[in-house]
C-alpha cells in the first residue's frame, strides 16, 4: 500500500483541523443554548468585563409585571411577537437611517440583543454580528419567546453595574419589577439602550419624552395582542 505524500498529509491536517472547531463550536453552542432553555445563564462576558460590578436577581417571567414585557416590545421590538428571530424591515430602515448621518439606529430585535447578551461580548463587526445570528436562531428554535423575553429581562443592563429589570426595579424605584407601574416599566424600558448614561428616576430631555412615549405604546401593545406570545 502505497503512503500518501508528505504535503497531501499536510494539506488534509489544515483542512481537518478547521472542520473540528467549527464542529465543537457547533455541539457546544447547542449544548449552551439547551442547558439555558431551563437554567438561567449565571453570568454573560457583558457583566464580567464591567468594571462596575454585578448586581442582579434572576426573576421569572410570570413574577414580573406584564407591562414591563410590554414596555420592552414597544421601545425595541414592536414584531416580536411575529418575527422568527429577524426584522428585516427595521435592519433596511436603520441602514438606509445610519447612512444618512445623525444618531445611529439600531434594528435589531430582542431575539438578537439577547443572543448577543447572553452568548457574545458588547460591539460590532462582521464576526460577532455572524455569531449573533447562528444564536439567535437558536434560541428561536429551542427557547421560544416567552423564554427568550424572560432571559432579556433577567440579562439587559438597566444601570450602572445593574442587569435585568428586577434589580433596575430596586435600583430605581424601591420595590421589585413584579411591582412595576406603567410609568415606571416605561423608564426602564428607556433606559435599555444606553443605561450606563440614562437612568430612570427623574429623567429628562431625551429620556423623559421616550419614556412617556413608551408608556402610551404599552396600551397599544395590550390592545392589539402584540404581546400574545407571552400569555
């Protein structure tokens, strides 16, 4: 039997080498993503780099305020409900926004900011926004949206060194997020973009009319079943 020359032994080492880390990526993203179907993730690359600390209390879904759900679709993602993973609308309306100048539009929905929460360090680029969106399928195929919206709850930065809402409950307003007003689950909700340089307690300019704005749409999203998926 006739050995294969030396460079084709190279060749087919550079070639498996790739395929098996892309293969252990792969098992291990599906294990990850499964294992956190039922247990809460314990700690995101978001909340160990912060040089602020970690103050967060994991809360379920159904021991949080409907209207903070609520809240989160109007400010963040009004199809929700509907979309499987992706709105493609909002992505086009945001690049054709972010390239006229001005102030940066995200169009990502809640599937994918958890995906990148949850999974993936804060910033841009090719490779992570790749990453983002193998993950967020995932959890679209696995968790389901009443498990995706409970982990964006419990994982969302809501303040300085502060992650989901029950902590920005405390943090904010004293009581938990199971407590919430209208009001109150609107200013959390207007603080999720940027809650390092926003917070919910007497807020003003920008924040102030967002939030009131959030706050008329959480009627909205009641009335029309925007949030159906998650009763």
């Amino acid at each position: 039997m006739t050995a294969k020359p030396v460079s084709v032994r190279r060749r087919s080492r550079w070639i498996s080498i790739p395929l098996k880390i892309i293969l252990s990526f792969l098992v291990i993203s599906l294990l990850l993503v499964a294992l956190y179907r039922f247990v809460p993730p314990p700690v995101t690359m978001t909340m160990v780099l912060d040089p602020n600390g970690i103050t967060k209390d994991w809360t379920r879904l159904d021991a949080i305020d409907p209207d903070m759900a609520r809240a989160a679709i109007a400010a963040e993602d009004g199809k929700f409900c509907t979309h499987h993973g992706f709105d493609v609308d909002a992505i086009a309306k945001a690049a054709i926004h972010n390239a006229s100048g001005g102030r940066v539009r995200g169009g990502s929905t809640i599937s994918q900011q958890t995906a990148k929460n949850v999974f993936l360090w804060q910033g841009g680029g090719f490779v992570r926004k790749g990453l983002e969106a193998w993950f967020t399928m995932l959890i679209e195929a696995i968790w389901g949206k009443r498990r995706i919206m409970e982990v964006y709850l419990n994982v969302a930065e809501t303040g300085i060194g502060t992650y989901g809402v029950e902590a920005g409950a405390m943090r904010y307003f004293h009581h938990g997020a199971g407590k919430l007003s209208r009001a109150e689950a609107a200013r959390i909700a207007a603080v999720l973009p940027l809650p390092k340089k926003r917070a919910a307690v007497a807020p003003s300019g920008f924040t102030r009319r967002y939030g009131n704005k959030i706050a008329a749409r959480i009627g909205v999203v009641q009335r029309d079943g925007l949030d159906g998926c998650l009763r």
